[in-house]
C-alpha cells in the first residue's frame, strides 16, 4: 500500500499549519509531526475517495485549517497551500 504523503507549497505555509496545530494541541517532536503528516494523508485520500473533500477546496483536519488541498501525480502526494 503506497503511503499518502504531504508536503507544503511553502516553508510559510507548514510554519503557519504547525503553529495552529500546536496552539490548539500542543508542541509535537519530530516523530509526531511525522506521524500527524501521516495521518493527515490517509485522511485526505479518505474523504476524496469518499467525495467529502475535492481537490482545491480548503482541508482541515480535527478542527485545524491544513490549507488549499492539491496533489502531485508525479510524486504522488497531496501538497497544501495557505488560503
């Protein structure tokens, strides 16, 4: 099974995304950021599949706003983008 990867449009962008997340969460070492990433991925691939979310709308995710949702064939993962 191939792992649904993020990645951000910019470093502004995942800098804004990580300071809501850890205002409403708490701070996250290396290993949980990894894992919230991971998470983010099957969920996004989740709701598209299941036509709760479409591609260029804003994605949040447990209340917090992840960003303009697109994906990158060629690399095959879901990039997010600052509204």
């Amino acid at each position: 099974m191939a792992l649904n990867e993020i990645e951000f449009y910019k470093g502004k962008d995942e800098e804004r995304f990580l300071q809501e997340w850890e205002a409403q969460n708490g701070s996250l070492s290396d290993d949980a950021q990894d894992k919230l990433y991971t998470e983010i991925g099957d969920e996004i691939a989740r709701q598209l599949k299941t036509g709760e979310h479409e591609l260029g709308k804003l994605f949040v995710y447990k209340g917090v706003e992840v960003g303009k949702s697109d994906y990158n064939q060629f690399y095959e993962l879901y990039l997010f983008d600052e509204k």
